[in-house]
C-alpha cells in the first residue's frame, strides 16, 4: 500500500501526470500483444529449490513432516542428473545439521526417502560425514562431533550391522582410558555425554531391536556417569548451607548423571521417547510406503579412527549443572527432572542457542517456534497462560514452549563459570524473543524473574550480578517498566539484606542506561528515596569549591592550571604548597596533595568520558609517579576517583579501569582498597554494593585474562614469552587470589577488626548487631566462594597447560616433529 501511495504521489515528475511515462508504459503494452501477451516464466533451478526447502524444513506446522520430506527427497531425485544438486545437497544436509540441530530428524528423513530411489546418495553422505567426524574428533570439536552422531544415529535404520553402536562403545573405551588416568579428567565425561545424547535418537528409529545393545552401554556409562566430578561444587549455582544461612538447599544435578537416569527411566518403559520426533512414520493408509522406509537398502558406515590421544578442544569443558528457574511451581510448564525430554530439548535447544550466535533473529525465532521440531502434543499450544495449564486434563501436556525456551537462555545466562559467549548475546536472544512474541514471552520472563528475586539470597554471588545486569539491561529495552510494587515491602530492609541490596544495584544499572529523572518517572513513591538528588546532576559538585574544605585555595587553583593546559612546572608550587599545609596539620603530605589533584583532573575531565581521558593522558606522567610512590597514595586515587563520582560509581569504575589500563595503579591496591579501606571504613556494608563487586571483579578478569594471554603465547612454537616473565605473571595472579582469600576469609569469618568493634556502637542495639553481623558474614562468605572458584579455574588452567608443554616436550624428544607441532598449536583449556 505504501508503494502504491508513492506512485500516486510522487515528486518530480513521477506521478500519473507525467505523460512520457504513460506513453512509455502504453508502447510496452503493446510490444507484449505482439509477443503474444505474457512474460516468459523463469524456473528456479532445481539446487536452488532443494536447497530453500531443505533450509525451511519443519518450519510450517501446518504441513505434515513426512509429506514435505518426502516432497524434498522427491525433487532431488528426480533431478539427480544435476552435478551441482549433488553436490550442493550432501554438502548441505551436513551443514544444517551442524548449524540448526533442532531440524536433524527431518535431514535424515529426507535421506531415508531418498534412499528408496537413489541409494547412492547416502554412501556419498555417509562418506563425507566419517571424514567430517574424524577431522572434529581431531580437534577436539565435541559439540560438533556429537551433531554428526545425532545424524548418523537418525539414519541407523539404513546402516549395516550394528550402526553407529561401534563408534560409541569405542568413544566409551576412551573416556575410560582419560578418567582412569585422572578423576578431574573433563574429556572422559563430554564422551559420556556425547554417548548419552545420541542413544535416544538411534532407539527412537527402532527400539525393539537395539535394545540389549542399549542396555550394556547404559551399564557401562553409569560408572562414570553416575559420579560426581570434583569440579562439580565449583560451580554449583545455589550458595551451600552455612551458618549464616537459614535454608538448606539440595545441591543441583549434573547434567549427566540426571541424562543417566532418565534414559533408564525410558530403557524401563520400552524406549517410548515421546517427545523426539518421528517424520520417516507415516498415517496407516501410506502401508506401502512405510512399508518400504522399514526395509531400506542398507549401507556400510565407513571405519571411523579416534585417536588414542584425544585434545580438550578450544572450548573449556566443566561439568555441566541442570538449572532450572521454573522448579518449583505448582504446574509443570517445563518437562519434569525424571523425564528424557527436560534433557533432550535441553541439549537441543542450548546447541541452537550457541551455534546461532551471529543471528540472535533467527535463534529468537526457533525458540518461538520450538513446538514445530518435536512430537505432536509435546507441549500446550503456544501463548496459553499459565493460569489456564491447571485446566488441561491429563494425558495432554502443560508444557508451555516459551517457558522450556527461556529455561534454556537462563541456563546459559547463569551457567558457571562462563558461557559459552559474552554475556550481551544472551541478553539479546531473550530481548529479540519478547519483541517477536510479546504476549507469549513477557509473561514467562516475568516469572522467571520473581523465581530468581525469591532465590536471591541462596544464589552465587557471581550469577547474582549476572542477574542484575539482565534484569536493567531487558528493562532498558521496554521502557524500564516492571510491577515494582511487587516488592515495594523490600525497600525497607535494611541495606545488607540480599533484596535491598538487589534492587539498589539494579536501580544504579538502570540509570546508567539511561538518566535519573526519567528512572526515577518509572519507580512507585517509596523507591524515590532511593534516587538522591546528587544522580540527577550530570556533573558532581567540585568539593574545593567550598572554602571550608582543606586545601580548597589549592584545589581551585590546580583546576584553573589544567584547564589551561599549563605545564608540569607551573603545578609543582602548588602541589609542594600542599605538602607544606598537611605536614603542618599532622597528614601525609603524599596523601594530601594527591587527594587535591586527582579531584581536580575528574572535576577538568568531567563532562565526559573522552574528556577525563584527555586529563589524565595530559597528567600521565605525574600520576605514575606519584602512584609508583607509596600504596597510600595509589589507595587514595582510588578513593578520590570514587569519592568525585559517587552518585555515578559506573564511570568510576571505567575511570579506574584505565588507570590500570596505564598502569598508574596495580590490580593489589584496587582490591586492598575495596575489601580492606572501604569495606572496613563502612563496617562490611560495601560488600552488599554491586558496584564493588563490579570493580573487584573486572580487576580480577583484568588479570587472570593477562596470565592465559601470556601462558598461550608461551606455548606456542617461537614462544614470544620467556619463562620468567611468565613466572611473574603467575605469581602476582596467585598473590591477587591469596590477599583475597585473606581479607574475605576474615569477613566471612567474623574475625575482621570492624566487625569486632561492631560491639562498641551504643547506637545499635543487641539484636541488630546480630543481625549486622550476620549479614556481613553472610556476603563474606559468598565473595569467598566466588573468587574461590575464580581461583581454582585458574589453576586448573595452568595446569593443563603444564600437561600439554610436558607433552610437547616429550614428543620433540622422540623426535617426532609433527606431533609437537600439533599439541603446540591446540589450544589450552
């Protein structure tokens, strides 16, 4: 309609008054009559068609599986003359079921029908298929090399022999080998996993007759699926009962020891596995052709090698945790923990998820319409309101598809000790799916959120600030909306309680995405409090600007010399006026005249972030040295830094953050001033503000991000990193993690100095020193765990590291140069 009304319309000389166009257009009509009216009709070439079709499998639910595979198979057989249609679809069924999991049965269906006119075709895939699994197994690609296990096992009715059962039972023979060798082994229990996942889709293609090989491999597997890893505490999601908590929470399930007894679940009831879908079955009136898929010409699966030596991949493996944010409602909207599908469209769902990461669009879109690659009735209808699952009568489901797809996000969003991708991508596939589906997302994500604002208090401090950053983030993106008087009770609690301490992080989040006014428009009366009138100034005040303040003369004067560039020469009198004043009045002098300086650049450079970042790039060189000088005066341009934009602690953060950049501070005094100076200053109550533990834990990423950058560089061939300064990187990294441990190990303990003097405010009465107390040590205790872990992945880091230069070596002194080379080049988890 809109193009219509341009033509009507349009600007010079395009309208319906311009007459050459009309003679134009009259002339061309005429030239049609005497062609004999129409336009020759342009055929897409069969590739092309085959390949649209294959691309959009199982994508329109109202056209039956088994009738557009066969349509597909049809098209490409009948044109099987076309070379290029060969190729093309050998090369792209491969491609689809690397890149859109979710879509493999239908690939295979596709095959199978294939297969009863051109058999060819399978041995040409089958053959490239082998090749491809055994170049990812090589490289330690196991995502991919379960993927092609799925397609081949959905293909096992047309396999000779006993299919792909050999592989598995040979990767099996080797997660053996790695966990013998060490019970940290992470390799051994993705094998596992891959051999778990692959399973159901080679019974579901035939379970009467596989079922005796099913069942030795599961008694196989349980051995090492059924044992905890030792990593597994690490990264467990919910903070483990202590003494200052009032709950017990039951500790989460590994994702393969639950896949083991599921799977078991099903062995017992004759491998039904209702969820996975099934497009090679037909309606009863196609007896012939079914008749046909059940008897297929069969084809060998080539050999496949795996390699006694087997690489971890560039992807780091851990043992994988089952979360779930929809756990304990009175309706099951997800699939229950005892059922195969929690698992299957899990593991589904989470491939699509992360494979999809250059299109969250597109990923958005599968999740909306997941109901489309699984069995018939394997969920509710979509967009059906959770109070309305309580109606449906039982055998139908109360799965709702939008709850399973955002428990899948959720999962990877808090998924520990890091994603498989940034943050922001996970943000944004959650952001993409509400917009496309408003009505049927935004309620799920609104009790997701009220899960997770219920649990916060049991959760792991690091996926509680993961939280926080979605939660300002999503809003952002609606207009920071949100049912805020849901915990309007909370605003009252005291500020180390887990709530409070929650909602004041998410409000600072908010406002630096967008500005305190407008947030503060959004936010019910009692929350008002919370946005003082300081946020709502976009330049803090200059504290020298009162003369009652120490040093003000001096801080005003500092400022005028910046602003006009002057030199270092013409600030020195000044600065050494300063240091006269304070030894004068009993204060470090160092201290004193660093105070005044650094105030003055933030107050120079503070109309924005280019414009701090000019200052301090002017002011570089007397900032290093005086931050080379004492720890005191690096502790207290820290503190200054802070103190100028306390109303605005995100741009204090980025402030410090390059400092560190430029080496004017070390990562130690950013973390002394934190959980030493300022925690202790406020008697533990810092460690309740998001913002310090933002700053701590972007130091901490600082460095260990700088170790793996160097250990990598050192294992390369022509290392460009000698062993001592790799050492010394090591060494200031285990140091960072042991005064942490310190200074959090006496929090969490109760035994810091502040906390003892907690019992001398005559202010504060018993009961609230206890419950203070608690608090306090409540937050020490989660800090301790998270950086804990922080510190035990890092050595673990190391240590592979070590096991793979050890293995370098030896192979070079065996002389083998090829295979030094490769373990050189892989990377290192």
């Amino acid at each position: 309609m809109a193009d219509y009304d341009r033509r009507q319309g349009g600007g010079g000389g395009g309208g319906y008054n311009n007459s050459k166009k009309r003679r134009y257009n009259r002339a061309d009509d005429d030239d049609n009559d005497r062609r004999g009216g129409q336009r020759r009709r342009y055929d897409t070439p069969p590739h092309v068609r085959v390949r649209k079709q294959l691309l959009a499998i199982a994508e329109n639910p109202m056209r039956d599986w088994w009738e557009e595979a066969q349509s597909i198979a049809n098209l490409f057989t009948d044109n099987w003359d076309d070379e290029l249609l060969r190729g093309n679809f050998v090369d792209l069924v491969l491609q689809i079921a690397i890149e859109q999991p979710l879509k493999t049965p239908f690939l295979a269906a596709v095959v199978l029908f294939a297969n009863q006119n051109k058999p060819e075709i399978v041995d040409m895939l089958l053959e490239k298929l082998v090749a491809n699994l055994e170049t990812k197994i090589g490289e330690g690609e196991w995502r991919d090399v379960k993927l092609y296990l799925k397609l081949a096992a959905c293909l096992q009715n047309c396999l000779e022999g006993e299919g792909v059962f050999p592989v598995l039972e040979e990767l099996f023979d080797r997660a053996v080998d790695l966990q013998t060798a060490s019970s940290e082994d992470t390799i051994g229990t993705e094998l596992v996993k891959i051999i778990l996942l692959t399973l159901p889709y080679v019974m579901v293609t035939g379970p009467e007759q596989w079922q005796q090989k099913a069942a030795d491999l599961m008694e196989k597997t349980e051995v090492i699926a059924s044992e905890p890893h030792t990593l597994q505490a690490l990264i467990e999601p919910y903070n483990p009962k202590n003494e200052t908590s009032d709950d017990n929470p039951a500790p989460s399930l590994s994702f393969i020891g639950l896949l083991q007894n599921q799977l078991q679940t099903e062995a017992n009831n004759g491998w039904t596995l209702s969820c996975l879908p099934r497009p090679w079955q037909l309606p009863i009136t196609e007896v012939e052709q079914q008749s046909r898929l059940d008897s297929p010409p069969k084809h060998a699966l080539p050999s496949i090698t795996i390699p006694q030596t087997v690489l971890a991949g560039p992807r780091p493996l851990f043992p994988e945790i089952y979360f779930s944010v929809y756990a304990d409602q009175d309706v099951e909207s997800v699939p229950p923990l005892t059922n195969a599908a929690a698992s299957l469209i899990r593991d589904a769902f989470l491939d699509t998820i992360n494979i999809l990461d250059y299109n969250r669009n597109i990923t958005a879109r599968h999740l909306i319409e997941v109901d489309c690659f699984f069995a018939e009735k394997t969920f509710a209808p979509r967009a059906t309101p959770f109070d309305r699952l309580r109606d449906i009568e039982s055998p139908k489901s109360t799965w709702k598809p939008e709850d399973v797809a955002v428990d899948a996000v959720f999962s990877q969003l808090f998924q520990l000790p890091n994603p498989e991708h940034k943050l922001v991508y996970y943000h944004s596939v959650l952001t993409e799916a509400c917009k496309l589906a408003p009505a049927a997302i935004a309620p799920s994500l609104g009790r997701a959120i009220r899960y997770l604002y219920r649990n916060i208090h049991r959760l792991d401090l690091e996926l509680n600030n993961r939280f926080m950053d979605w939660f300002a983030h999503h809003l952002s993106n609606f207009g920071f909306t949100w049912k805020w008087t849901e915990w309007v009770d909370d605003v009252f609690l005291p500020d180390l309680h887990p709530c409070k301490a929650f909602i004041a992080g998410a409000i600072d989040k908010e406002i630096r995405l967008s500005f305190a006014q407008r947030i503060k428009n959004t936010l019910p009366e009692p929350y008002q409090a919370l946005i003082g009138p300081e946020k709502e100034k976009d330049v803090p005040d200059f504290k020298f600007a009162n003369d009652d303040t120490p040093f003000a003369a001096e801080g005003r004067e500092i400022a005028g010399l910046l602003k006009r560039k002057a030199s270092d020469d013409e600030i020195q009198p000044v600065i050494e006026r300063i240091h006269a004043l304070a030894l004068d009045n009993n204060l470090d002098p160092l201290v004193a005249s660093t105070d005044v300086f650094v105030t003055a650049v933030l107050h120079v450079g503070s109309k924005s972030l280019s414009h701090v970042l000019a200052a301090i790039e002017r002011t570089k060189d007397r900032l290093t040295d005086t931050g080379a000088a004492s720890e005191a005066a690096r502790a207290q341009i820290i503190a200054s830094v802070m103190t100028y934009w306390s109303s605005h602690p995100g741009v204090a953060i980025t402030i410090i953050e390059k400092l560190l950049n430029y080496s004017i501070l070390i990562p130690a005094t950013v973390v002394n001033w934190a959980l030493v100076n300022y925690a202790g200053a406020t008697k533990g109550d810092a460690l309740a503000k998001a913002y310090v533990y933002e700053l701590v834990f972007n130091t901490v990423i600082k460095v260990t991000g700088r170790v793996r950058q160097v250990v990598q560089k050192a294992s390369l061939p022509d290392a460009m990193v000698d062993e001592e300064s790799l050492e010394a990187e090591v060494k200031a990294m285990r140091g960072l993690f042991r005064d942490m441990e310190d200074a959090l190990g006496a929090w969490a303990s109760g035994s810091k100095d502040e906390m003892l003097e907690l019992d001398m405010g005559a202010d504060i009465d018993g009961d609230k020193r206890a419950e203070k107390e608690k608090f306090v040590r409540r937050w020490g205790g989660c800090w301790l765990r998270a950086f804990r872990r922080r510190a035990a992945i890092e050595e673990a880091f190391l240590l592979e590291a070590a096991r793979a230069k050890e293995a370098r070596e030896k192979a070079a002194e065996a002389g083998n140069g090829a295979a030094a080379e490769e373990l050189a080049e892989a990377e290192v988890v």
